[in-house]
C-alpha cells in the first residue's frame, strides 16, 4: 500500500502524490476536467520539489484523476493575479527536473495541459486520449510555451495547423505527428515502467526546448508563414489572435535563444488578453453554457434517456437530423411516406458519409459503424418503441398537425414527440396529440449535421423532464441549444426579419447588393443579406405571397419583381448575382439595376449614395432593437441568449460575440441616439428603441444587466396575444 499525500488542498484543486516503485507519481485532482487552478500548481510545484528531494525516487510521473490530464487553464483566473506558484515556475521546475518527467496523457490534454506535457522529458498516451491547443477560439494564444515548444517538436507547419485551427487531435494523431512517444493501454503502470526504465538506462533525457533541428530546416523560407497566414484568412477571418500566433511560430523559427521566443509569446499573449475580441470570444464561451440551463427549471430533473430515435422525413432535413444522431452513436431510424424520396435520401446520406472518408474526416470502418445506425422504412410501426421521435417535413401546420396525430396513436406514449420548424406554432401541434407534455421544437438549421445550433422551443404544455432530456440531448448532439418561448420566428428568424428588411429597403434607397454586402461582410458575417437570398432562393417568399393572394410589402417588390423575371437566386444561376455554372461565387448583375431604379421610382423613393457605416448600423442595430424586445418579452432567457443564436446559425462573427454583445460594446446609449437617427433619416418607425434600450440608456447598464424573469407565469404572461408576440 502507498501512501498519498495531498498537495495544494488549500487552494482550488489538488495534486496527489505517492511513490510507487521509486518513481513519484504526482495526479492532478481538481474535478471534473483538471484545470491548472492555483492548487494544482501549487501541487504540483510542490510535488516536484518533494520528489526532487528524495533520494529514494528515481523518475517521475505526472497524471490526472478521472477523464482528464489536465483540460487547460483555469479560465475564471483570467486577468487575475493568482495565487502561489505561476505556470511558467511550474513548467521550469517540470522542465529542469533532475529526475526524468513523464506525462501519462490518460485523457484530455487541452490548452495548458498539453503544455504542460511539452515540459516534460517524455509522453505517453492511451488511446482515449485527446490533445489540442484550443486557446485561439477564445481569442488567445498558447501563452505558456505551446507556440515555441509544439514546432520543434513537430514542425512549424504542423503546429501551425494545430494552433490555427484549434482543434484537438487524437492520440493516434498526436503519435504520427510526434507529440507523444508511445500509445498505451494500462498508462499509469506502463509510463511508471517506462520511467523507471528510463532513469537506469539514460544519463541525459530530451528537452523539447533543445530540439531545433526541425525550426533551423524552416529558417530562411516564408511558404510555412505564407500558408499559415492564408490558412488563417480562410477560416479566422477578422480574428486578431492567430496573426498574432504565426508571429510567435516566426519567433521560434528565428530566434536562437529559447527564452528570447518565450518572452515574445508572453508579449503577443498579454496583447490577446487586453484585446476587446477576447471578451467577446469568452463572452460566448461562457455564454454557451448558461444558455444550456432552463431559468425554472430544476437541475435535479430527471432525464429520460434517449437510447434510440426515428426522424420524419428524409430530405435535407430529415437526413441531416439523422446524422446528427447517428454520429452520436443513437440508432436512428427515418420514415418517409414516398419510396423514391426515402432512397434518394438514404443515398445523400450514404454519399455525405463517403464525402468524409474521401477528406479524411473519417475511416471506411468508422463510416460503416455510424451508417449502420441507420434504418429506414414507410412504417410507422417500426418506429413504435423508440424514445424520441423528430418530425422534418416542410413548413406546413396542416401536415405537421397531421402527423402528431399519426405519431401519437403509433409511438409509446412515453416518447418525446419534436417537430423540426422554424416558426409555426408548437402549441397547435401539441393539442393535435394526447401527450402535449411531451411536444416541444426543435430548430435545427440547416444542414444540419454541421450547423451547430438548435434552438429548443417551448411549449405551454411542454414538461421540465421534456426540455430538460432535450437540451442534455443537444449536448449529445454537439449543439449549441438554447430555449426560446412558442413565438412567430422564435428568437432567430424573429430578428432575422428587420435585419432583411433594412437590406432591401437600403436596395431601394440607393444602394447595389454586392455595397451591402461587402459591407457587412467587411463587418464580418460569414455572408451578405444578398447572397445569403440568392443561395435559399428568392422564389420562396414570393411562391407563398402568389399562393396567398398578397401584395409583395415595399420590402419585398424587388424581390419578387426579380422572380416576375426568372431571377431565383443560385438554383438557376440568377439572382440578385449571376453564377456561373457549377460555381457558387457571386458576379456581378448589372442588368438589375435597371429593376432597382424603375421599383424605386414607382415607389416614390429618391435613391442616393448611402455610407458602408449606415449600413451596418441599420441591419445590425435592427437585430439588437428587436433583440431587446425579445428579451422584454421573455422569448429568450437573457441577452446572450441571442448571441449564441446569431454566432451559431446566422453567421454573425464570434469576434464581435454577437449582436447584444456588440450592442453593449458600443454602449446602450449610443444605440438609441443611432437608432435615433435612422428613424429620422428614414422615417422606418422599426427603428423606435425598445422600451428596454431606453431604460438600460437611462440608467448607464448593459443588457446583461436585463433581468432575466424567474417566474414561470410571467413569462407565460408576455406569451399572450395581447403583446402581439403569439400572432400565429
């Protein structure tokens, strides 16, 4: 029996430590995924002095308790100052050890974990490991030694992937690559071993900080920088931290002295921690989290378990929707009333499958293991014993209503019955089956294997054990899930719709579609209003407003004059751009223009030069406005919420942390005085600040400073009629 002691137990977190066969094993315990919070580097310090000193430990061991090394920093420290050791007097004590150090990666190693493992004189893994420098999707870099230490172990290129992208590989990766020395099965007795064998048989044992070999071979060529620095326009547009990682990497490559890189990684890190795009970036870390929690709802309700699914319909959605739970390992099983479609869907679903073998993303076995999840028949019979079903045809109450119905007689009655829209009432639906309690939304976006946003929507009857499985089935998912209240539009396309407007309306007030979008591009959303309209199809609207008997609204008659001319966006090459054929890039359409300028004058409006800044300021501040009516009215739980919404399904830039948070950036008066003047300017009563805006204005808060409302019948309460939110 060993004896373990506990080190830094004052502190936040722990390090365990005891001797096993001359070799000190040090464990960091600060649950549930090890963060390097003040008591863990104490231990840890703490530890490696201990074994430094006894002359009875021959090598040493650093590990972690349950499923992780250890995950990364602790975040909740960030701007602090501490308390007891820092990490860089952890990572020298780790790194000048006497003794051999070897990390046994039992799990993840995020972030400052796996800079911790890069201090240590030896790796090894187990197969369940994962490893990544992630810090960049908070708007900072490796700021202990990852960005000089990770490219001579690897690469530059390589690590420059890995820093850029921040994704987190596996162990078998990391193995190719040569972050670690071995892969095991049983880590804590094999790296004990492996240490032990190590202290009798080397005299000298490697320091990553010594191996230059692979940094010197990249010296006096820019390809590596050069890709880095497209690689990072391409998928971190407008983001400040990754130019500021290449510079580190550049450091590595041509600096002699291993400090003298470590001191400019600590110069670029401290200007990612005092830049406004790291608030922003943490805001939505953060953010992500609480919009997963129900306010009235307990967390201790139980959840039904969702061993198996079945989705109704198999077009794009449906389909989607099925990945998503087959790539969670749910067996999933698709009902279509029409044999054909049913085989075209299976067959989209089979080719996306094959599509991500052919990049990589995943091997013929593994696509065989997640294909093999799923089923498919016209039967609704076979679908009777599952616990969740998700209904994904199109946006029609009638055949919705019809459905649940079917559903209702034909599926357990303990099943949670989800209706895939993206605006029609739940309720309505819900009263169609005898189980309203277990009916509630779920918006999936589209394609939505990839999209990472569901929003949730609740209905009056909607139970807590419903929402709460639906929101834990969502983290399952890898979604981004967040509630809203049964409302038209919901929270997303809700604000959608006067950020389109105000596109068009500036369309007919002057301005060319390929201005706007630039600007708000520019701005950073992934894709201008226009664009955006040409790839879902401006026949949509305009079908539905034929099929109905409706005038076109001022905002649309451009729209719908395009589709009078065959213009219907990218399905047939022409929109409010031209494409040509097999390519999705924008050209220009300089015959609309003649279009533009005949509905404007029909219209009465006198087009002029308009500015980029009012632009952006009008779509964008339509979003926050009606944003915070939304949250007046207790659709959504609290303004970042909308946020999670915006960055996650509408392509809004992390960076800015999304609309509220951009909105609060730029100061809650200063919105109302703009929104002031574009209601002047245009004479657009949209532009009226919300009662909320001018309260927060009023009194100097922000809108997180919105109080969230706690009591269920008040937000019930702004659900009726009477504030012509349920408008259905």
């Amino acid at each position: 029996m060993h004896l373990q002691i506990i080190l830094g137990s004052q502190m936040k977190g722990a390090v365990l430590y005891e001797v096993i066969n001359n070799v000190a094993v040090l464990t960091v315990d600060n649950p549930p995924v090890n963060p390097l919070s003040d008591g863990v580097r104490q231990g840890a310090f703490d530890g490696m002095v201990r074994a430094e000193e006894d002359p009875n430990v021959k090598a040493i061991v650093i590990t972690g308790k349950g499923r992780a090394f250890i995950a990364g920093a602790d975040i909740s420290e960030f701007g602090g100052t501490g308390e007891g050791h820092s990490l860089n007097e952890v990572f020298r004590k780790i790194e000048f050890s006497s003794k051999p150090v070897v990390a046994a990666i039992n799990g993840l190693a995020l972030g400052g974990g796996l800079e911790t493992a890069l201090c240590c004189n030896y790796r090894i893994a187990s197969k369940e490991a994962f490893m990544g420098l992630p810090e960049v999707n908070l708007g900072l870099l490796p700021g202990a030694g990852g960005t000089q230490r990770l490219p001579r172990l690897i690469g530059p290129s390589e690590a420059l992937k890995m820093i850029i992208s921040g994704a987190h590989i596996s162990a078998n990766k990391a193995y190719s690559l040569g972050v670690v020395d071995l892969i095991s099965d049983n880590i804590l007795e094999d790296s004990i071993k492996f240490a032990l064998d190590k202290a009798q048989s080397a005299d000298h044992h490697p320091k990553v900080r010594d191996l230059n070999e692979k940094v010197i071979e990249a010296r006096g060529s820019d390809n590596v920088l050069i890709e880095a620095k497209a690689l990072a326009a391409k998928t971190r547009k407008g983001q400040f931290a990754p130019g500021q990682i290449i510079k580190c990497i550049e450091a590595a490559i041509d600096c002699d002295d291993f400090d003298e890189g470590l001191k400019k990684e600590g110069e670029y890190f401290l200007e990612c921690l005092l830049h406004p795009q790291r608030e922003a970036m943490i805001h939505i870390f953060f953010g992500e989290r609480a919009a997963s929690k129900i306010v009235d709802v307990p967390k201790e309700t139980q959840l039904k378990k969702i061993s198996s699914a079945a989705v109704i319909g198999s077009g794009t959605m449906g389909g989607g929707i099925a990945m998503c739970f087959a790539n969670a390992g749910i067996p999933v099983h698709i009902i279509d009333q029409d044999a054909n479609n049913l085989k075209r869907g299976i067959g989209v679903i089979e080719a996306n499958y094959s599509y991500m073998v052919k990049r990589g993303r995943i091997n013929e076995d593994q696509k065989n293991s997640v294909f093999g999840l799923i089923t498919s028949s016209l039967n609704y019979e076979d679908i009777k014993n599952v616990d969740i079903v998700v209904e994904a045809v199109y946006e029609n109450l009638e055949l919705k209503t019809s459905i649940f119905k079917s559903l209702d007689e034909h599926v357990n009655s303990d099943a949670i019955l989800a209706s895939n829209t993206s605006g029609l009432d739940i309720d309505s639906i819900a009263q169609a089956t005898n189980r309203p309690e277990k009916v509630v939304g779920t918006h999936f976006f589209s394609p939505a294997n990839i999209m990472r946003l569901l929003e949730v929507v609740r209905g009056d009857a909607s139970s807590h054990e419903t929402l709460a499985t639906v929101m834990s089935l969502g983290k399952k998912l890898k979604k981004a899930s967040v509630v809203s209240l049964n409302a038209p539009g919901f929270i997303g396309n809700r604000m959608l719709s006067g950020y389109t407007t105000q596109a068009n309306m500036l369309l007919l007030e002057g301005a060319l579609p390929h201005q706007v979008d630039q600007a708000l591009e520019s701005f950073g959303m992934s894709m201008g209003p226009f664009r955006m309209l040409d790839l879902v199809g401006l026949d949509l609207g305009w079908r539905a407003r034929k099929l109905g008997g409706k005038d076109a609204p001022l905002a649309s008659k451009i729209n719908d004059e395009l589709c009078e001319q065959g213009r219907f966006g990218q399905k047939n090459s022409k929109g409010f751009y031209n494409y040509s054929e097999g390519s999705r890039a924008p050209n220009p359409a300089p015959e609309n223009e003649d279009v533009y300028r005949r509905i404007s004058a029909n219209n009465g409006i006198e087009r002029r030069d308009i500015s980029d800044e009012e632009i952006v300021d009008r779509c964008i501040l339509s979003l926050v406005n009606e944003g915070a009516q939304i949250l007046s009215e207790g659709v959504a739980q609290r303004a970042v919420d909308m946020d999670v919404v915006y960055i996650n399904g509408y392509g809004f830039p992390i960076w800015r942390g999304g609309p509220m948070h951009h909105a609060n950036t730029l100061g809650i008066k200063e919105v109302v005085e703009r929104l002031n003047k574009y209601k002047v300017l245009t004479k657009d009563a949209s532009f009226t600040p919300s009662k909320m805006l001018l309260e927060l204005a009023a009194n100097g808060k922000k809108l997180e400073n919105a109080p969230e409302i706690n009591d269920r019948e008040e937000k019930l309460a702004f659900n009726s009629p009477s504030v012509g939110n349920k408008n259905f």
